[in-house]
C-alpha cells in the first residue's frame, strides 16, 4: 500500500524525516526515499527495502541530507520521491494509491508527444504521471484537483515546493493524511503513530480531497474537503499499526471490538484464544476478553532476522517466509482445542500451512475466527493483493469449486447467512483442514469501526462502490 511522511521546520528537519518515514515500515516492502530542499539544491535518496529496514538503507545518507523541507516515502510499488522541473518550478513528489486508467492516461500523453523517463518495472511509473497531470494546469493547487480527477482509484500525495509542502488527500479519501504540529514544526503522514515520539501533536485529519500548504509558519487550507468519503475499512483490520488513529478512531480499539464481536454468540468449546501475529493479536484478545476465555501465545514470530520488509516477488518463497517466520510451542498445543483470530483470509495458502504446523504439534481442534467478511472481489482502488489473480482469493476459489468458473450470484455468497454464504464458508474450512470457520458480518465490522457504512470502502468484501 505505502505510507508517506513531510515535514517542515524552522531548523534542520531531517531527523524528524527519517524517523517519521521509517515509522511506515508496516506499509510498504518494496522502496523507500527521502528529498530534502535547502538553500542549495534538492536532494533525495531511493533504496531498494525488500532485504533489509529502512532505517539501516538510509542511516548512511543522513550526513548527506539537509534542509527545513522534507518528504519520505515507503513504497510497495515506484522509486519515489521524483524531483520534477516544469513551469511551476522545481518539485519533489511522493504518490500513495492506484491508478487503474494509468495505460491510457499514458496513451494520451503519447498522442500530445510528451515523454516518460521512470519506470515502475516495465510500466510507466504512476507518480511520474501524476507529476505530468500537475504540470496541465498553472498551479499546483489547480494541478492536483487535475490529477484527482483524471485518475480512476486514488491518490494521496505530498508535493515539496520551495515555498512549502502541498498535502492532498485522495479524493475520496481512501488513503488518510493527517497533519500534526510542534513548536516550530509542521509535519503530514499516513500514520498518525510516526507524530508522538517526534514530539508532534496531531492536529488535523484531511478531509477527502482537501489540499493545504504547510509551511514554517502554519497550515494553510488550499482547498476545501469534499462531502462524500470511502476510507478504507482495512486499515483498521489490517494495514493500519495498532498505535494509529484514522478520522480520529484507533486501529487497536477497533480490533478489540471486532473480536468482541465475534464472540459474541459464540460458544465453541475451546482451551484458550490465541492470534495470528501481528494484526490478528487484537482481535483475539478482544475475542478473549469479551468470553472470559485465557488469552495463550502458541506461536511466536521470529524477526531477529527475518525484517518485515523482507517479503520475495515469488509466491513459494513469500510462503516459505511466512513460514520460517512463525515458531510453534509445542507444550502449549499438544493436546488443546485452539481459536485463532487473524485479520483476514486473502489467498489461504500460508494460513493453510500454519494450521497444519498446529495438527502436527498435537493440536486436537483449530478453529478460526476470522475479523472481516469474506473477500471476494479484488481491490479497484489501493494495491492490495495486485499480484494475485482473482480467483486466487479464497473466498473466489471456493465459489469456483462450488459453481465452476462462471461469475454469477456472487451477491449471494456476500450476504451472511445465506445459503450460498454458507457453502461458500464450509468450502474454505474444508480446504484449510479447519474444525470450524466464522466470519465477521458486516454490520458488526462497520459498528466495530464507527463510522456510517456509505463512509467506508467495502468493495472487496461486498463489491460495493458508492461513487
């Protein structure tokens, strides 16, 4: 997905930049970067994070890099940031989103005779061609509301200026950026957790498609924030750390209260209550919590040398990760009917082998509780999940198993408690050599959150699209 960080100051902002970028590390697993602006010159640095942390690719830079101006990014996709010159002026900018429409809006430079000169693999680089909407309009502000509205998906970004850093929210503020404040600092991120230990204060949540300027001297409000919003409600399940808040609601307490939620009505006998490292550890403790039922750690995930960025392009190779990463206690399986709660079930396949590791420890029952509907449709609108194919999601196997690959009635496998719902479930448990499989409803997940529901995304979960 990706997360962003800018920061002004009235002294040297660099620290506050690498500490504050590297506090998106849960985001992105590709690249990561940083351009800082000074009395001189623009100056960046772009590192490739998939084998090691972000914060020793860059600690070398640091003597490098100064200035009161800075953005850092880590991404899942394009080098960033790109130091662009246009008639605007000089700019560095960092991109968070999708661009769906990005082959024709490409085409349709090609046909004015423009160029791209980054790459994102073989593919034009989506935040280059942000860049080249900005630069249609006379003004960055001007620019920005182009880009918004050229591009099916989204797109968050930060825009560093000489003047000052530009912070755009999606238009439909899918991705958040929230701003934050200190004496004699400004700074914008995605994750309101990179504000506190930098001695920031949080101070405002952008509103769907709202532009400011921040500067040494304050927050400017370039453009009001539209009515309508989508935020995505998996930043909350999953993408979000749990030290996060998004409109104001904490990523941890949210997970607490899906996992309340699934217990409620449930009286699966059991031994103990226990969670997928890491997301899945709030939800079973509120599930844990809300029955009365001991909270007992069966696996440990082992990192000492295994970095959260380190995740391989090869599926087998992701999936020997996954597993090399989680350790099972033996003494505390042998012999226990297990709950897990996790986050979600994407493609299984890891989940899958974790379950097996169980039985094979003498686990005598593992049964999943899962904090999300099923997912079904595949993501339109942030890079979630963009390696996999559709029918690689395992509620989408399922409903192939179950029907063929003919796409019909999967309305029906959406809605909880139907009898397709149902069939549809039991397939996944099946597959997964689970005793037994729940999933959150939606009412509950939505009520968990806190916001009204035409607020939220939930395409992949119901195919739903409001606007």
């Amino acid at each position: 997905m990706g997360g962003l960080f800018g920061t002004v100051s009235k002294n040297d902002c660099v620290l506050d930049l690498f500490y504050g970028t590297d506090y998106h590390s849960h985001l992105g697993t590709k690249r990561g970067g940083m351009a800082v602006i000074n009395d001189k010159e623009y100056k960046r640095f772009i590192h490739n994070i998939e084998n090691d942390y972000f914060r020793s690719k860059f600690e070398s830079d640091l003597p490098g890099l100064h200035g009161t101006k800075g953005i850092g990014i880590i991404s899942d996709n394009d080098s960033q940031p790109l130091i662009i010159s246009s008639h605007l002026g000089k700019f560095g900018i960092v991109t968070v989103g999708k661009i769906n429409n990005i082959e024709a809006l490409a085409k349709k430079a090609f046909d004015k005779k423009m160029h791209f000169s980054e790459t994102s693999g073989s593919e034009t680089s989506p935040t280059e061609l942000i860049a080249m909407l900005i630069c249609e309009e006379g003004s960055f502000e001007d620019g920005i509301v182009n880009a918004q509205e050229s591009i099916q998906g989204s797109c968050s970004m930060l825009i560093l200026t000489e003047q000052g850093i530009y912070a755009a929210r999606d238009k439909l503020g899918r991705t958040p950026i929230v701003t934050g404040k200190k004496e004699g600092a400004y700074a914008a991120t995605s994750e309101t957790c990179a504000l506190p230990n930098l001695g920031f204060e949080t101070e405002t949540y952008l509103g769907p498609g709202e532009i400011v300027l921040m500067t040494e001297e304050g927050i400017e409000q370039r453009k009001k924030p539209e009515d309508k919003m989508q935020i995505c409600s998996f930043l909350w399940v999953y993408y979000g750390y749990p030290a996060s808040n998004y409109e104001g609601i904490n990523v941890e307490s949210v997970r607490y209260r899906c996992g309340a939620a699934l217990a409620i009505n449930d009286n699966t006998d059991i031994d103990f209550t226990a969670g997928i490292p890491d997301s899945g550890i709030g939800h079973a403790l509120g599930y844990a919590n809300k029955r009365g039922i001991s909270y007992i750690r069966p696996y440990v995930k082992y990192t000492p040398t295994w970095p959260r960025s380190f995740m391989p392009q090869n599926q087998d190779d992701r999936d020997l990760v996954a597993r090399m990463k989680l350790i099972p206690i033996r003494p505390l399986i042998e012999g226990k009917k297990i709950l897990f709660c996790d986050d979600s079930i994407v493609r299984g396949t890891q989940l899958k082998d974790n379950i097996q590791l169980l039985f094979d420890a003498g686990a005598l029952e593992v049964h999943m509780r899962i904090a999300c509907p099923t997912l079904i449709y595949p993501c339109e609108f942030l890079n979630f999940s963009t390696s996999r194919s559709t029918l690689d999601l395992a509620g989408r196997k399922s409903i192939s198993e179950l029907q063929g690959n003919e796409e019909k009635d999967l309305d029906e496998y959406a809605k909880a408690g139907s009898e397709k719902h149902k069939m549809m479930v039991n397939r996944i448990k099946q597959n997964l050599s689970l005793t037994s499989l729940k999933y959150q409803e939606m009412g509950d997940l939505v009520d968990s959150i806190g916001l009204p529901k035409e607020k939220l995304c939930t395409h992949c979960w119901d195919g739903s699209s409001y606007f």
